[in-house]
C-alpha cells in the first residue's frame, strides 16, 4: 500500500490554496471557472470557448417554463369538444374507435406484447372548462387561460407534441431527448451554455428556479451538463436577497470591503503558487475565478431585489396575490435576469399530476402560472425585449381523452401541446394537431427534440456542430427547426 503523499495531514501549498478557493461559491463558481479553464484545456474547447453563434440570431436568452405532472391539452391550448360530444362512450363505440385503435401510432406504441389494446382509458372524459377563440387570430384556448389567452397573438401553439415515456421519467426526457434507460445526456440549457459566450460575467449563465424534477424522474439530469462538464449544468436560484446562491455569499458579519481584502490576499497567494507553476492552466484559471465570485456576489443580490421594481410592474405579474406570488416572483426574477444578459433562465412548476380531481388540480395550478406567464409575455413586449427573449412552455406530456378514477386523466404521451413566444417566431399561429379526441399527434408530428432544435436555431446554433468527439449521438437526438412558426 502507497503512504499519502503528504503524511500526517500535510499539503501541498497548491492542494491547500485550491481547497480553500472552492468552498465559497458552489456551482455558481464552478461554472464561471469552466468559463475561464475551457480557454487552455485543449484545442477543441479553446475553438468552442470562442463562442460565436454559427450564424446570426433572432434570440440572445430563453425563459424555458416547464410544468411538472403532465398539463392536459384538453383543457389548456387543444380543446376538443367530440369528447363532450361521446363522453361516457368507450372509444370503441365512439365515431373515432377506427382513427384511434388502428392508426400506425397505435399499433406501434400502444398495443402490448401480446398485440392486445392496453386499457391506457376508460370512458371519453369530457372537458373540465369551457373554450372560446381568442385575440385577432381566433386560436381556441381554455376559460382558464385567462391571461395567457389575452397573449395569444404573441404566441406560436405546437399541438402535435409526442414522447415514449409514459412515466415522469419523461420530463428528463424532454430535457435531454433520451429516455432515462439510455442514461443521462447533456440537458437542453446546457447545449445553450455551451454554445453560446457569456453576456455578463457578473452571473450565472444558466440559472434554475422552482426546484426540478425528483429524483424518480430525472432529478437534476433535467438541468445536468452530463459529459459537457459540470461547468454546464444549470445554477439553483433561491430569490432570497440574503442568500440566493447556495455557498455564495460572503456571510453575514463580513463586510464587502472585508471580502475585498480576502481575495485580494487570494490573489497574492496564488500569484505567488502562478509564478512556481506558469504552466499550470488550471491554476491560471483559479486565479481569475476569485475576482468572478465578488463580483457575482455582488450583483445576485441586487438582482433578486424585486421591491426595487414599481408598484404596477409587481402587480403585472401577481406579486402580491397569493395564488400567483410564487410564479410571479421566479417569473419577474426571470425578466431581470435575461435583461442583465443571462443566457438560460429555467422555472420549474409541480403539482399538475392529475389521476383524479382534474377540474380542481388544473384551475388550481393554471391559477397559478396564468398571470405570471401572461405578465412576462406583456412586461418583455413593452420594453421591447420580446423579439430577443424566447419564451418556452412545456410539459412532459398531455393527459389522456378518457378518464382515470371517474374524475381525472391518465399519462399521455402520444399527442400534446407546447408554445413559445417571442425571439423571432411568430405570433398567432397554431402548428400541428391531433386527432378529433386528442389521442394521438397526426399532422407534423414533432418529438421533443424539435422543440431544442428549434430555440437552438433562434440562439444562432446548429445542433450538429455541437457534436463532442467521442460522443456519439443519434439523428433523433438532434432534432430539427420547426420552419413554419419561424418569422
């Protein structure tokens, strides 16, 4: 057995200065040292830190608004009223029972092995909420989309959205493009981060909000670098002004001048470990990364500061209405942020999970985020943000036609909805669709990796020149612009 190389608790003066630089800032700080560690590493990292898009972009930053659960399309931005029109029908003694049961998409996905139709629904389920056309462009939208539907000529509705998990496993698999069984891929913020340079070195260049998926489910895979590195993975914000990065804040008792003197003794100290090994690029970049934490240690706070904003700005987003305080804030958190150059702004919504009690669940939960979402479409219109600033809703897949326990909806992955809004797309425009019952995704069917192609396309990226030697990935991994909601 080989002794430690340095005995009885001892350490090299370069191990020690290294140990004492990390414990500060977490993963805030490890993504800004990537920033700096990625211009010496090698040949191919020094060509990508470079940074430039591929070709010119409509968008700089993408507010990516995910709902955790399953949000039902029925009620939200598909409305389909042949299942009030059959409900309480089976679909094999609907009018639909052939345009369901023996389409491709059916035989190829949803039978079971044995070539059986798998009971995935019981009785057509009629939907829980009214629906009338809304805005100039007449697109059909839920009572409870109140907000949103008054945005609705700023936005582009995707309603032939599919997946192959049917578990919550899907909502790293909207993130990623692969199913959990095929392991962890770099997430969809990360290929942004990645590809992209950085507009303010003062912040984190991918930021997340509201928690993510549970571990069940991906976890933090949904907002994981994977294999691009852990520089890449996306940042946890808390909007306490206190402490809103994890191990980011210099402490209660310490003064900022006091922090001023601690890094710049950091600084003389690995100076003076720089000149005894020049050749050191992980080492060079430590050196820079000290003067990045101060400043982003100065700049978050103020950032997540929201009493700085106007009393009819916080009322936009709800602030201060209970229901929509919680989406409001991480929704006006997100405008600050973007418009002080952050890249990838990722709010994660729960709850939308809906086996029983759909009607109660989704008016809840829509109540929630209707407000806020439509508050930031109508704040980033105004100041004129809303060209550069792509905004994305999605879900990891729909909810079933039939119903689930009497008074909900099963897992539905063959057809749903998704929008975006914003960053060179267009406004009022419905792409795609489902069958008459909303069963499955029939015209220009999109698998989620289309959606990533998409705001990559925007951003100035083409996905496969962000291919990694040595990492082989598949043609569905990298999907493809959808052309027609592109101005």
């Amino acid at each position: 057995m080989q002794p430690p190389k340095y005995p009885c608790g001892r350490f090299s003066r370069r191990q020690l200065l290294a140990d004492f630089g990390m414990g500060f800032t977490g993963l805030a700080l490890g993504a800004m040292l990537g920033q700096e560690q990625r211009a010496t590493a090698s040949p191919l990292i020094e060509a990508v830190s470079e940074r430039q898009p591929h070709f010119a972009p409509k968008a700089k930053s993408v507010i990516w608004y995910f709902m955790l659960g399953g949000t039902s399309h029925l009620e939200s931005f598909d409305p389909k009223p042949e299942v009030n029109k059959h409900a309480g029908k089976t679909i094999d003694a609907s009018p639909h029972k052939s345009a369901v049961l023996d389409s491709p998409f059916y035989r190829k996905n949803v039978r079971d092995f044995a070539g059986t139709p798998r009971a995935l629904m019981g009785t057509l389920y009629p939907m829980q909420v009214g629906f009338r056309k809304r805005g100039a462009s007449g697109i059909e939208v839920s009572d409870w989309w109140r907000h949103v539907g008054d945005r609705i000529d700023d936005i582009a509705v995707v309603r032939s959205m599919w997946t192959t998990d049917n578990d919550h496993a899907a909502q790293l698999q909207f993130h990623t493009g692969r199913h959990i069984f095929d392991g962890f891929y770099p997430s969809i913020g990360s290929w942004v981060h990645y590809g992209l340079g950085s507009l303010n070195d003062n912040l984190p260049q991918f930021v997340v909000m509201g928690g993510g998926p549970g571990d069940c489910c991906g976890g933090v895979g949904a907002y994981d670098g994977s294999y691009l590195g852990p520089e890449h993975t996306g940042v946890p914000l808390s909007l306490d002004p206190a402490n809103p990065l994890a191990f980011g804040t210099p402490g209660a008792n310490v003064r900022v001048d006091e922090r001023r003197q601690q890094l710049d003794l950091l600084q003389e100290l690995n100076g003076l470990a720089g000149a005894e090994y020049p050749d050191d690029a992980a080492l060079r970049a430590r050196i820079k990364s000290y003067e990045l934490a101060f400043r982003m240690q100065m700049s978050v706070p103020e950032l997540v500061r929201l009493s700085d904003e106007t009393q009819a700005t916080q009322d936009l987003y709800g602030l201060n209405e209970q229901p929509t305080q919680s989406v409001g804030r991480m929704s006006l958190a997100a405008r600050r942020l973007v418009e002080r150059g952050v890249r990838f702004v990722q709010i994660f919504d729960d709850g939308w999970d809906a086996h029983s009690k759909l009607k109660e669940n989704h008016s809840t939960r829509i109540k929630a985020v209707d407000k806020p979402i439509a508050g930031l479409l109508a704040d980033l219109k105004q100041r004129g943000m809303l060209e550069e600033t792509l905004v994305v809703f999605a879900t990891e897949f729909g909810r079933t036609p039939g119903a689930e326990s009497s008074d909900g909806r099963d897992h539905h992955p063959y057809g749903f909805s998704v929008w975006m809004a914003g960053g060179g797309l267009k406004g009022g425009v419905v792409h795609g669709a489902t069958d008459e019952i909303g069963f499955h995704a029939v015209e220009h069917r999109h698998y989620v990796t289309d959606i990533h192609a998409t705001v990559l396309h925007q951003l100035g990226l083409e996905a496969h020149r962000l291919e990694i030697p040595g990492h082989k990935r598949l043609e569905l991994d990298f999907g493809a612009p959808i052309r027609e909601i592109i101005a």
